[in-house]
C-alpha cells in the first residue's frame, strides 16, 4: 500500500464548469477527510466520513459542494458551477480508529 | 472552540543551526497536539504527536516537541538542521477523544534553511 492517493492532482476549469475529484485511503481506513487548502493559510476542515457515513460538515461546504463515500473505500467530491475562490489545493486524508491522519498529496483546482 | 497560532510566518536559519518553530493553541478542552510537515507541491506529512503520556515526544527526521499544558505550546525543535529540512510545517489540534473529527491547523511556518 503506497499511501493515500488523489486524482487528478491538477485541473483547471472554466467558471460555472462542475468538477469531481477521488481520493483513494489507504486500505481498511475507515475515517477519510476532506480539507481545502488556499495559499499561505494551513488545512481548512471540509467534511469527513467515518466507513460510508458522512459524520459532520463544515459551514465551508456549501451547498455547490458534495461529497460521498459510497462503499466506504474512496471518497469523492464534486463542486458544482465553481467559481474563481474555489481555486485552492483540495486535500484527503484517511485514518484508522486514533487521531492523526495520512494526507494525499492533494488536488490543485485553478478555475479561470 | 479550537484555534492555533503559529507566531512565525517565516524562519531562516543556517545549516546545522538549531531550530525551534512556535505553536500555541486556544481551546475549552484538552486536546490532541500535531506537527505536520508539507514540501512543496505535496501534500501533508506527520512529524509526530502528543496523545498522552511524556510531554516531549520524539518524531521523525531529528524532530521533537514539548507539551506545555499551563502556557498551551507545542513547540517544535530540531538541534541541528539540514538542506533538506526547507519546507512548511503546520501545527494542528483535534479535541482529546474526539472521535476523529476535524483538525484545526496553524497558518504554517515556513523554515528556509540557508547553506
């Protein structure tokens, strides 16, 4: 297992263009969390999942963004009629019980 | 509610020079204490934690940082530091026994280490 994995790790989109990004955890990971980065500020808490269940939601997500965790493996998260201060570096990481997750190496969303 | 404070935006230093990186933190409960350490164009790895038990935790990469419950630090230190060391390093938190929930993370501080 070589860690938790994103895909795609660039995309640039026009403004009012929908985007889908996956994040694979690492196997039998059960808690996966979605965080956005925007420059020179640390990781801002998004949402996060624990098996399928989408446990809590931060007052970041808006209604534009959705996420899920069908089988409880990979994660999306899909943005929807993005506008230009959704550009940020979109980071998952996944954990297993204790605290302290394994991030992935991050998407980069620049919307023109 | 939790929230970190990283006093440092940006620290040079010169190879083989010691380094200490700040972090405070505000929270009503006991928390979960993290450095994170991010290189550019990568996404986030852990240097190390404090769960419990001794107050200087050891971490990877010659790391170490000290819990300070009465002054609410958890300052990272390294006695001698490399080229290789140059990246952001953030701070976070999670309430202890948290089921997992969210972290709160610093600003970062980025350590640039001078030859």
């Amino acid at each position: 297992d070589t860690g938790v994995s994103q895909d795609p790790r660039h995309k640039i989109t026009k403004r009012g263009q929908n985007v889908t990004f996956r994040c694979d955890p690492i196997s039998e990971h059960n808690r996966l969390y979605w965080y956005r980065q925007t420059l020179g500020q640390g990781p801002e808490f998004l949402t996060y999942f624990q098996n399928e269940a989408q446990l809590e939601k931060s007052r970041l997500l808006s209604d534009r963004f959705s996420a899920e965790r069908p089988k409880g493996s990979f994660s999306t998260l899909e943005i929807q009629r993005t506008e230009q201060g959704d550009s940020a570096m979109y980071l998952c990481a996944s954990s297993f019980l204790g605290p302290g997750g394994f991030f992935g190496p991050g998407t980069r969303l620049t919307v023109l | 509610a939790q929230s970190v404070t990283q006093l440092d935006s940006q620290v040079p230093v010169f190879e083989e020079a010691p380094v200490e990186l700040r972090c405070n933190y505000s929270s009503s409960v006991s928390v979960y204490l993290f450095w994170y350490v991010q290189y550019p164009n990568q996404g986030l790895q852990l240097l190390l934690k404090y769960l419990s038990g001794s107050t200087l935790v050891k971490g990877i990469n010659g790391f170490e940082a000290e819990f300070n419950k009465s002054q609410t630090s958890f300052h990272l230190r390294k006695p001698s530091v490399h080229i290789s060391d140059t990246a952001e390093y953030f701070c976070a938190v999670t309430p202890e026994g948290n089921t997992g929930n969210q972290f709160y993370f610093g600003t970062g501080t980025s350590l640039t280490v001078i030859p």
